[in-house]
C-alpha cells in the first residue's frame, strides 16, 4: 500500500474537495485553527487514513492532510520537501523559513539591500524534521538514532554558522541522508527474516556514516570559507572608516588654512599619505595570505565577532604606517637617504612606501619601534650613569664644602 505523498520535491497545497466534519479529531482541528501543526500531527493523519478501512473515513482523513499541511506553512515557512513512510508512522520535512521582512518597511537601508541580495535564498533558514517510532527503532539496532542524531545535527550547525549556498547544499544533503535512512527502515518492515532486517539497517547506517563523514569535511570547508569572507566583509568596512577619517582630517586642513593664514606643510600631506598607505598594506597583506592559504580562522567563531576583527586590521594598519613616519621623520631612527631629502616628492613616494610596508608586514613595524625603544633604553641608562656620583664620594659632600666656607667666612 502506497502513500500519495512519498519523497515529492512540492508537497500538496491545494485545499481539500468538500468538507471535514469539525470536530472529527478535535486535536487536528485545534491545531489547524492555531496555526500549531507538527510534524506529528501530519505523520498521525497518515497513519489513521492507513489504517481505516472506510472510504469515507479515509477521505475525510486525507482532508485533515491536506488543511494540516496547509496549516503548517505559516507566515515565512515554506516546506522545500516532504517525505513520509508507507509502513511506519515516520516521515521527514525540509523546510525553509524566510528571513526577510515581507513588504521592507520600517527597515533599514542596509536591511533593503540585504532583501533585494538575497532574493535567491542564500540567507534563508533550512531546517530538517524527523518523526519515526523510536521504540520499534531502538529494539532493532541503537545505532540508528545516532546516526539520525548525526544528520540533525550537522543541518544545526550549519544553519547557525553557514549563510551561503553552502548551507542549502548541506541541508539538502542532510534531508536525503534521512529520507534514505527511514526509506530503508520502512522497507525492512516487510523482511520476515529477523536477522537480514538487521543487516541490510546496519549496512544503510555504516553508508550513512560514510556519507556524514563527507558532509562533515564540506561542512567545515564551508564554514572556514565563510569565517574568511566575514573577515573580508570586516576589512571592507574598516577600510572605508579609515577612508572617512583620513578625508574628514585632509579637509580639516583644507579648512584651517582657508580661514587663517596658516599653511600646511610637506609634513602634513606626507602623514596623511603615510596613514593611507598603512591601511591599504594591512588590507593587501590579509588578502595574499588568504590567497595563499597562509591564514587561519576560527570556523566556529562567530562571524560578527570575526567581522569586527577584520574591520580592525586596516586601522592598526594605519597606526604602525603611522608611527613609522613619526619615528623615522623625528629623527629617532636615521633610514632616509639624503638624495630623498631633497626632493618634496621623492620624500612623500619614500614614506609612503614606508607606511605600506609597515601596515602589509607587522614585523617590520614592530622592529622598528622595538629598536628605537632599545635606543632610548640604552640612551637613558647612560645619562643615569653619567649623573651619578664617584664611588667613596657622599651626595651631599659638595653642599657640605660650600656650608664649611660659608661659615669661615662669617
């Protein structure tokens, strides 16, 4: 005996010919008119049109189906695929929860974008249903609630941590990983031979271990892709914070000197130049170690916070390009060639190549601030000894001296 809705990719939506008797199944009737429906509740009305033997009672619960099918899809939930056992009371949903406002009102810009961007579902919700008797299950071999254990929560971890088309691929995987699972468990019903019901349910779980073992590399794959293009999204933004403070201050200086007479040195052009620089060679180093495979992040972080990283990289990147100007142009730090000295241009090409260079390798900038801090260590350390009295020699003993002749005197 067939079911009519077996592993169909668009499960039934049309309303149901005629009408139920309200009050039939007073549970399926609440639910429906709650908005409440589970996955129980559809796997139940199956099971009671199976085992009625009536035609009437039969169609009045393919009825209750249909309008708890309906039922379930409320608001943003859609159901992708549904599938649902011939001989056990056992079926799985993959469902789909939208995760964008309906009509865009009362949201941001950003918000808008993100709607109109993701209109191919990349940031919808996908989440995998399982119902199966799992004291039959149990009896038989424990091993397959693990491994349905195992594909649920794979889909879980994807839906938190994957927002891509990663994430469907995933879910999708997951639900046909399941629907093999109880198709097998629902076919063996019919095995007499107890013994090779067992085998053929532990050669379907050790083929299902195989595969999750594949989904869990993609998986993992996924999500290191996806903490890397968070990082990228966060090294975007901070780029474009360093871009509006640099020209927020280039048009301080713009103003003060318009509104006095002050004129802007060589110096100032070359400090905002060198901090510019030191953004867009933090931003340019991440990029080659990700292109290299030379760069690590956590998979399972959490992609605001690995975002917020990112967008910090450009900014420190500023601040070293930054203090290697300051260093090398005080004079703490003797690295420029006479010939650039001259040349106002030549000048400003050298140190912003010194700020790049400081923001792309942080061990550059690094060195050369902990080589001028030795410098200064060493320098004051000799002032201490230069100013510090012979041995046998008592600090006070000059102002003793002068006291001594002070007194004669008198």
């Amino acid at each position: 005996m067939s079911e009519p809705y077996p592993a169909q990719k668009d499960p039934p939506r049309a309303k149901a010919n005629g009408r139920r008797a309200k009050g039939a199944v007073p549970e399926f009737d609440s639910a429906i008119d709650a908005k409440a429906v589970s996955l129980g509740h559809l796997v139940e009305a199956l099971d009671l049109k199976r085992a009625s033997h009536d035609p009437g009672s039969r169609a009045l619960y393919e009825r209750y189906f249909l309008e708890l099918m309906n039922a379930y899809e409320t608001g943003d939930v859609n159901v992708e695929e549904a599938y649902f056992c011939q001989n056990l009371a056992g079926g799985a949903l993959l469902t789909r929860q939208e995760n964008r406002p309906e009509d865009g009102r009362g949201t941001s810009g950003w918000n808008r974008w993100r709607e109109r961007s993701s209109r191919y579902g990349a940031d919808d919700r996908y989440r995998v249903h399982i119902r199966y008797p799992t004291e039959s299950v149990v009896a038989v071999t424990p091993g397959f609630a693990q491994v349905l254990w195992r594909c649920v929560a794979l889909s879980k971890r994807a839906t938190q941590l994957l927002r891509t088309q990663n994430s469907i691929a995933i879910h999708k995987s997951m639900y046909s990983l399941v629907v093999y699972l109880l198709s097998v468990l629902d076919t063996v019903q019919s095995e007499e031979d107890e013994e090779r019901r067992r085998g053929r349910i532990k050669i379907a779980i050790a083929d299902a271990h195989r595969r999750l073992d594949e989904a869990g590399r993609q998986f993992e794959a996924s999500s290191r892709w996806g903490s890397n293009f968070a990082y990228f999204n966060g090294l975007l933004v901070g780029l474009s914070v360093l871009g509006v403070v640099v020209l927020g201050m280039a048009l301080a200086v713009v103003m003060a000197s318009a509104m006095s007479e002050w004129e802007p040195t060589s110096t100032v052009q070359t400090f905002l130049a060198v901090t510019s620089a030191g953004g867009a060679g933090a931003v340019v180093s991440v990029m080659t170690r990700m292109s290299s495979d030379d760069f690590y992040l956590d998979p399972l972080a959490e992609h605001r916070a690995v975002r917020m990283l990112g967008a910090f990289r450009p900014l420190i990147g500023a601040v070293f390009g930054a203090a290697t100007f300051l260093v090398v142009a005080g004079g703490l730090l003797d690295i420029v060639p006479d010939s650039i000295e001259a040349s106002p241009t030549m000048r400003l090409l050298y140190f912003s190549a010194l700020g790049f260079v400081a923001g792309f390798n942080e061990r550059f900038a690094t060195g050369v601030l902990s080589k001028v801090a030795t410098r200064a260590g060493e320098g004051l350390d000799a002032t201490r000894t230069e100013a510090a009295p012979s041995a046998g020699q008592r600090p006070d003993s000059v102002i003793d001296e002068d006291a001594a002749d002070t007194r004669t005197q008198r």
